[in-house]
C-alpha cells in the first residue's frame, strides 16, 4: 500500500469519525446517546491502535512517522465532543434528581411511603429525617359480645353486645416536647383520656420524663396499663377497688424515673377534665416504684409497690365501690360492698410482684381505709353467687 496514501487513509478516518457525534447529537435519544458514545470511544481505541502499528511499520521501513500533531487535532476534538455530550447527560441526571427532591419536599418527605413513615405502632407515624419531629394518629374500637348463664337469679342470665370503647386522638413529638390527646365514646358517653403535654430530660444521668395535663394515674400493673394490655378483660381488684375517688385519671403533675432495671413516678392530681367546677377537687399524691433485680431472657422478678394519699374535696364524703365480675355489658353481676361514709381523707398502699416469666402477679388488697367508722352500715349486697361469662 502506498504510504502517502495509507496516511491519508488513517487521517480520513478520523476526520469521518469527529463529524459523527454533531451529528447524532441532534437526531439520538439519550439512551442512544450514550451507546454511540461508548462505540466511538471503542473506535478512537481501534484506530489509535491502527495508526500505532502503522507509524511502527513505517519505523521499520525507515519513513518517518505520521506526524502527532494533525492526528492529535481531530482527536482532541472527538474527545472535546464526548466530554460535552457526557456533561450534558449528567445535567439531564442531575435535573431528573432535583425533580425528585422537589417531589419529596413537596410530599412531606414522605416519600410515598418511604423511610419517613413507620408502622410500628399500628398506625402510620409521620417523621422528619432526624425524628425530631413525629405525628402519629391514633385510634381504636373495643366491641365486647357477654353472654351469662347458669345463674339461680334470672336477671343475671342475659346476652348482648357493647361498644366498650371507641376513641380517637393523635400523640407525637417536637424535639423533646410530646403530646398526646384521646376522645373515648364509651357507654355513649364523650370524654377526654389521656391530654398532656410532656418533656423528656436527663436528671443526672437519668431519663426523666415529666408530664403535665390529664392522665392515667401510675398505679399497680393492671391499673397504670392500658385496657388493650391488660392480661383480662376487666381491670383486677386491686385497681378497681383501691381506684382513687377522681378516678383512674387526673389533672395535675407527674415525674418518671426510668433507669435499666427499675422506675420511679411521683404525681400529683386533682379531678380529672369531667370536674364540674363547683366545688374543690379532691386532691391525690400518689407514688410507684418498681425494680427487677433478676432480668434475663428466660425469665424475670418484679418486686413493686405504690402509695395514695386522698385529701377529698367536700363533694366526696362516700365511697361505695362496685367492681365488674361478669364483663362491662352486663351490669347486673356486681359486688357492692357497704358504704363507707364521712371520708375526710384516705391513704392506701399495695406491693405488687412477679416471678420468671411473668408479666404480673398477686397483689394484696389495699390497706382498710383510715377513717371514721361509718354511721350507718347498712349494707347494700346483692347476692353473692355471680356466674361469670361463659
């Protein structure tokens, strides 16, 4: 082959080759783009490696080489070409990712489901990247259906259903400040459960949570959890007979201490949101303490205790508790013990405790009430030969 004519050749090809990605710019989608590019790029390989076997062969033949610079030109301009189409394929990247970051700011940063909610509580619960900031709707609705029978008193012997409970409300958190407030329908009845606010804080090297507003009295296992969590149906004696007189709920103040293998809670309430306001509210200092002094996974032991002290407004001077033995339907299977009148004040206690692999366990009644003996006991007790729910 004639070298002046296989260096033409060679510097032909190249010169082809720069032209190409002008105009396939104009005409390829991005996809094509791309391939194009990567065949150009296998092509400028092939023919640089060409044009270096023909300079070695013209090496040998004694001629001089085809000179760098005129094939250096073109393929510098190839070379500028690819970068410019590489630069313009990631702007299209990075415009499609700003999109993507504006739909996610534009969402919430929800993402349609994304990392920023969760479902661990059994609701959806709304996040920011850092949980600084969470809201979690909440709600739930009890049905209960009872039936009695096997009863010698025939008024006990019914069946039927009951909307136990149905509440609505939401809780959440901005920074350390949280929030929770519930509406219950229960009995066909409005009323507000849990509405506070709370902030979590260190004592020390202690988690400390304090609460202020409306809520559930820390007292016993069975009364200081929540009704889907208690191991039965209804609350035990304990709660339910040693419940203060405002009830399982009170408006005021609460602390908890919670270390690794115990807690502590101090609380001090009036009457809960239902006060009618025309009279003093009875006022409750209460406290509860629990440690685990065994903890492992096969088992534990939990040894607790708590304290109430009842200065009574002047609207409680009677205390007459009629605990549920049947189920909250039927109404008719109670145990009223006598009244107990004159109640200036009441303090009560219990220890609570539970071996391996239990979460509660027996609990003493509470302390008799000190109290002035009642001036009448007449005593109001119905039958006692309940037959629980079948």
């Amino acid at each position: 082959m004639n070298r002046t004519h296989t260096r033409a050749l060679a510097a032909g090809a190249l010169l082809g080759l720069a032209t190409l990605p002008a105009f396939a710019a104009d005409t390829a989608t991005e996809t094509e783009l791309r391939e194009l590019i990567r065949l150009q790029a296998e092509q400028i390989q092939q023919q640089s490696a060409q044009l270096q076997a023909l300079n070695q062969r013209l090496d040998a033949m004694g001629a001089p080489a085809v000179a760098a610079a005129p094939a250096t030109a073109p393929v510098d301009g190839v070379q500028a070409q690819i970068d410019a189409a590489v630069a313009d394929t990631r702007q299209d990247d990075m415009a499609i990712l700003q999109a993507q970051v504006a739909q996610l700011a534009a969402s919430g940063g929800t993402g349609g489901g994304g990392g920023n909610v969760s479902w661990r509580r059994g609701g959806p619960e709304f996040r920011n990247s850092d949980r600084s900031f969470t809201f979690n709707p909440r709600g739930r609705v009890l049905v209960d259906f009872s039936s009695t029978h096997g009863s010698d008193f025939d008024t006990r012997n019914i069946t039927g259903t009951n909307l136990r409970q149905a509440r609505l409300g939401a809780q959440g958190t901005i920074g350390a400040l949280g929030y929770k407030i519930d509406a219950e329908l229960s009995d066909n009845t409005v009323s507000l459960s849990d509405a506070y606010l709370s902030w979590d804080t260190m004592l020390g090297s202690i988690p400390t949570e304090f609460y202020v507003g409306n809520k559930l009295k820390d007292r016993a296992i069975d009364s200081s959890t929540t009704l889907t969590r208690t191991p039965f149906m209804e609350r035990n004696a304990v709660a339910s007979v040693g419940m203060p007189a405002s009830g399982y709920f009170g408006l005021g103040v609460q602390m908890k201490m919670i270390g690794q293998n115990w807690h502590t809670t101090f609380g001090v309430t009036g009457d809960d949101v239902g006060n009618t306001g025309t009279e003093t509210d009875s006022l409750t200092y209460s406290f509860r303490g629990h440690v685990n002094p065994i903890k492992r996974p096969s088992g534990f032991l939990h040894v607790g205790g708590w304290y109430v002290h009842e200065d009574y407004g002047v609207d409680t001077n009677r205390i007459n508790r009629t605990p549920r033995v049947a189920s909250r339907f039927n109404d008719n299977v109670r145990v009223s013990a006598s009244a107990i009148n004159d109640v200036p004040a009441r303090r009560s206690g219990a220890r609570s405790w539970a071996g391996p692999g239990a979460t509660s366990g027996p609990s003493p009644r509470p302390a008799k009430p000190r109290c002035a003996r009642p001036r009448s006991a007449k005593s109001t007790r119905r039958p006692t030969r309940p037959t629980p729910a079948g």
